[in-house]
C-alpha cells in the first residue's frame, strides 16, 4: 500500500522522470462477459484518463454498462479542483455500498483520479469506506489491469506519492472517431496559490514531440479530422526536456495535414510572440484560445502567483486579437479569493467589459487542503461572493450572446460531430472559433467540414442549416 503525500508531489527532478515505452499484452478472455460502469468528473484531461481507463478495462474483456446495478466494476475517475468534488465522490460511493450490500457482494469498487491523490481522501476511504477495493492514482493508470487481476480480499491502494513517468504506447478508447485528445505534457509547474493540480498531478513533465507527432500522423491515417493537444499549461511544453518550444510543436502537429489543431489550456505567462504568428500563419490551427484571466486586479494576482498584471494581461489579449484574425478567447475568472475587495471585483469586471470575451467559466474560490492560499485568512462571506459571481455572470452571458449574433446570417464551416442531444431531427458541430451549432442537415455529413449558414444566435450556441 502506498499513501499519497502532498509534501512530496513535487519532490523528483527532471532527469528522474523517466520517458517510458510499454510493452503489455493481457487475456481479453480474463473477464469475458464482466461489464464495467466508469465515470469520470472533472477537465478535459481526466476525460481522456478515462479513455485509457476504458480501453485497460476492454484489454481484460470487460464490456461498457451505463448501470451500476448491471456491473461487475464501478470506476470513479474524480476531480479535486473545487470543493463540490468531494460531495459527487460520496454520493456515488453510498450507491455502491448499496448495491454491493444489497445485490451483488462481488462488485469492485473501484476510486481513481485526481482526489485519489489527496492524503486526507485516501486516509478516509481507508478508515470510513472499507468496501471500496482499489485505489490507484493519476500517476499508475497503467498498472490497472494488474490491480485487477491481482485483486485479493483486502482495500488495495496503489497511488505513487512523487509524479510519475511519461509512458508510451497507452491504449485509448476514444469517445469519437473524429476529433482526439493527445496529451502533451502531464503535470504543471505554475503553482497558482490557489490550485491543487500541481500537487494531484505534479510536477510538469512534456512528452518527447517524435512520439506526439506520431500519435497526431496516426489519427490522420485513421481519419480523424481534428486534435485537441492536452496540457495543464501547454504553452510551457518542452521546458522540463531538450526538446521543440510549443509554437514549434504546433507547426509541425499542423504540418502533419490534420484539418483542426487546438489546445488547451494556456497560462498567459509562457505565451509567445512565436505562437500567436504561427496560430495566425495557419489555416489548420483554429483560431480559438482559452486564456485564463482568474482576476482582473493585479493585488489578487500576486497574491494568486499568476506571474502577470491586469496590463500585461490586456497587452496579450489585444496583441492576439490583432494578429489572429477573427480569434475567438474564452476565459476562467474565480471571484472570492481571499480578501478580495468591492475594488478588486470591479477591476474583474472592468477587464470583461474590455475584454468581451467569447465565454468565460466562472467559480467561486474553493479552498484546497495543502495550497498556499488554504491558508489565507479570508474575510469575505460567501454572500457577497455569491452576489459577485452572478453579477460577474450576467456580464459575461451578456458578451456570449453579443458575440455570437455577430455570426448571424453568416456562413461558416463547421466541423459535424453527431446527432443533437436536444433535438434528434438536428446534427452538431463546432465552428473554427468552438462555437457549438446545432444543424439542420443530412446524417451522412458526420464527420465532414460543412459550411453552415447561421440563423439564429443565443447565448451558448448557434442555430443553422447547411449550405
Ligand atoms: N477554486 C475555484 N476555482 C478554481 N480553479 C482552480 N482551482 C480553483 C479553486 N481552488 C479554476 C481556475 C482554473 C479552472 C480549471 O478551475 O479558474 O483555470
Ligand atoms: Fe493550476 Fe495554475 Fe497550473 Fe493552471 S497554471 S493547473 S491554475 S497551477
């Protein structure tokens, strides 16, 4: 058993990370007619952990179920960013208590993830939920199957304490055949004072740009028509090994002729002028940027360690929207850091107004056991901070919904992904810009880049019909 610790998440230096090829092969008959229920919660980059989980969990002939009722394994991929993490995680595992003490005492339990590396986490699933079986990590997905195999009556955590490894050769399902997750680099270095990934994820650790290349070349052989690279900070990749710089990473991702490049997420900080030139030289890199904002005043940032001012941030926003044509920047903004002012909100929302972004997440600051500002004093009641998140959000909807009637009446292309959720007559997609269109269009345009006239606009997407 391995406890995980926050002290040591960022304990090994760079020429310990080690850049690892996997060589397994497992008995797809070991659990023939078994079937698995997964959920993951969280970003971006847990939903492709998801991926790798589900495709570990098909190698041992494991079969997907939408039930837990109909399983033989429940896996919890969860998230630890905010606060309301913790209630998802315990009300799914009183379901499957349930069901193990009711129906079936055989199931596993299964926990993984980002809270799967919090010491206080795993310490109570020890002490309080004994019924849970496994326990591995953001660090060892990849020993999953073996954890499985090797399961035995007692709890099994396995969660590496230190960051762990960049592995090759991982299986994915992925949730589409179109457009693909490809990692870039694990981990982040920023240490935001606020945030629990560097500690859940450590410290970052960059794929060699040879096998991220050849991933992206094989998606293009199998048809896949777009690529998201994936990174905490993916404008940092490359700095932790000898390597390409990210706008050279992404010439040569675009050079691989894949019809759409994106990434995410961006730290204003490592965003350069070489990036911004070759998004705007390529027709093939969207022209979309996720830039977090997390505060429009300078006081909060410091105190966050964003590394930048409210200047500087502008200075960037501006320079990107004069040099990418038609840029679409979206952005996060926490409001309720600690002792954050009447005066430090206003500055937030004076950077929206001038900023109109294109859609912006927004939270409430929620504590992180282990971070720097968890240990802040604060005195704001979560009243106001719940009054500055819905004037915040009644801005920023405000600026979604302008910026998307711009796009009335025109015709764009976009990108068809599947049949509407809400309306199974329609089709979906995205524009360059990510701008989510709901289509009236034939079903065998799946999959193609259609040019698509806008005719309606609201606030979270775009009505159009086919051209
Ligand atoms: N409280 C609230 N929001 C947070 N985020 C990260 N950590 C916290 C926290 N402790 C937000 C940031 C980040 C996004 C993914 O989640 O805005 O960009
Ligand atoms: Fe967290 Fe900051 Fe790293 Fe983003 S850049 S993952 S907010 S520490």
């Amino acid at each position: 058993m391995q406890l995980p610790n926050i002290k040591d998440a960022r304990k090994r230096t760079k020429e310990e990370v080690k850049h690892i090829y996997l060589d397994q092969h497992y008995d797809q008959d070991m659990f023939k007619n078994k079937k698995y229920f997964l959920r993951t919660y969280g970003c971006q980059m847990n939903v492709h952990d998801g991926e790798e989980i589900a495709a570990r969990l098909e190698s041992l002939g494991f079969t997907p179920t939408d039930t837990i009722e109909d399983s033989d394994v429940v896996i919890l991929n969860t998230c630890a960013i905010r606060e309301n993490a913790h209630d998802k995680l315990y009300g799914f595992l009183g379901r499957c208590k349930h069901e193990k003490e009711k129906n079936n005492k055989d199931l596993i339990i299964g926990i993984c993830g980002c809270m799967a590396q919090e010491e206080g986490v795993v310490n109570d699933l020890i002490k309080n939920h004994p019924y849970v079986d496994i326990v591995f990590g953001t660090h060892n997905i990849h020993e999953l199957q073996d954890l499985l195999i090797n399961k035995h009556s007692k709890q099994n955590i396995e969660v590496y304490s230190c960051e762990g490894n960049v592995y090759e050769n991982i299986p994915y399902k992925r949730e589409s055949n179109i457009k693909a997750w490809v990692n870039i680099q694990y981990g982040c270095d920023k240490f935001c004072t606020y945030c629990i990934v560097p500690y859940t994820r450590g410290k970052q650790r960059s794929r060699k740009s040879n096998e991220i290349i050849k991933e992206v070349e094989c998606l293009v052989k199998n048809g896949y028509k777009e690529v998201t690279l994936l990174g905490q900070n993916v404008n940092a990749y490359g700095k932790d090994i000898e390597d390409l710089s990210f706008a050279e990473l992404l010439e040569k991702v675009s050079d691989t002729g894949i019809e759409r490049v994106r990434f995410v997420t961006s730290h204003p900080w490592d965003f350069t002028d070489d990036m911004i030139n070759i998004i705007a030289e390529r027709d093939n890199i969207m022209p979309y940027i996720h830039l977090p904002l997390q505060s429009g005043s300078t006081n909060i940032l410091k105190l966050m360690g964003r590394r930048y001012t409210k200047e500087e941030y502008l200075e960037l926003f501006k320079k990107i929207k004069n040099t990418i044509k038609n840029c679409s920047i979206t952005t996060d903004i926490i409001v309720g850091f600690p002792n954050e002012t009447d005066e430090d909100f206003e500055e937030t929302l004076n950077v929206v107004n001038e900023c109109k972004f294109d859609s912006a997440f927004t939270f409430i600051y929620s504590p992180r056991e282990g971070t720097p500002a968890a240990k802040m004093e604060d005195k704001i009641d979560m009243k106001t901070k719940e009054e500055r998140l819905a004037k915040l959000n009644e801005i920023v909807n405000k600026y979604s919904l302008e910026a998307n009637k711009k796009y009335l009446n025109k015709t764009v292309p976009v990108l068809i992904e599947g049949i509407s959720e809400k309306d199974p007559n329609k089709l979906f997609g995205y524009t360059d810009t990510m701008k989510l269109v709901n289509v009236i269009g034939n079903k065998n345009l799946i999959g193609q880049i259609v040019n698509v006239l806008i005719t309606d606009a609201k606030s979270f997407s775009l009505d159009g019909e086919v051209k």
